[in-house]
C-alpha cells in the first residue's frame, strides 16, 4: 500500500495535473471531454490517495514472535487457523479487512467467523451464525502466516 501511494501521489497524479492543465488551456471547457475526463479521473486519484493515507495512517504492522518469544497469544491478525467444522479441516489466513479474499480461505478479522476466532486458543470452539444456523469450529491450530 505504501509503495501504491507513493506512486499515485508522486508519478501518476503530478502527470493527470498536466493532462488537465493541457486541457483546460485548450478553451471552451463545457465541449472539452479531455478536460472532464482529466478531471474525474484527478477526483478518483485523490479519493485513492486519501484512502490509502488513512490505512496507513492507521495500519499496525503485526509481529508477535517478538511479543511472545514465538509462542502463540492465540488467534490474531497475520494467523494461519488450522479448524474442525463438520467433519473436515479447513485452514483460514485472519487478514485485515483490506487484504480479505475469501475465496481463498483469507478472512477479515472483522467478519463474523474472524470476530469469533480472534483471541481464541487451540482447543477452544467457537460458535457462528450463518443463514443455515449456528457451526460451531473447534480450534485444532494456530500457525504464522
């Protein structure tokens, strides 16, 4: 994200400022597309720009084999859950919300099943509802991911 907002802010948007200039100065404005084009694309630039301005101002880099000399605190943000459901194994990542992809077995911390699992310890079960009822998964594993 760091290097995304680098790039926006210091190559990609000086260059849609001079887009937009050019066009501004190519006269009537209201039958110029250039310019209105240079123009939305400048709003969305910079509505990426503030949004990734305040993740990072607010993103907290997640390392606790040096908060817990390599012992597991239980289940956290940047954990591979290893959990029972059902009969069968199912392995989750607990990703911030920003890098969810569930699809591929990658969960927000803040989704349901995420907000249940977190701080929770090998051993433990935790209780979901979903539309089909309540599934409850029994922690089998916590690993680093």
């Amino acid at each position: 994200m760091q290097a995304e907002l680098i790039e926006l802010e210091n190559i990609k948007r000086p260059k849609l400022v001079e887009r937009l200039s050019y066009a501004r100065s190519q006269g009537d404005l209201s039958e110029n597309s250039d310019y209105t084009n240079a123009k939305e694309e400048l709003e969305f630039l910079d509505g990426r720009i503030s949004e990734l301005g305040e993740v990072l101002k607010t993103a907290k880099v997640v390392d606790d084999k040096k908060a817990a000399n390599g012992k597991s605190l239980g289940v956290d943000v940047g954990k591979k859950v290893t959990v029972s459901v059902g009969g069968g194994k199912h392995i989750f990542e607990i990703v911030g919300e920003w890098e969810a992809d569930p699809a591929s077995k990658k969960i927000s911390h803040e989704s349901p099943l995420g907000l249940a699992l977190m701080g929770k310890k090998v051993g433990d079960e935790v209780e979901v509802e979903a539309p089909a009822g309540k599934i409850i998964y029994e922690i089998l594993k916590i690993d680093h991911a």
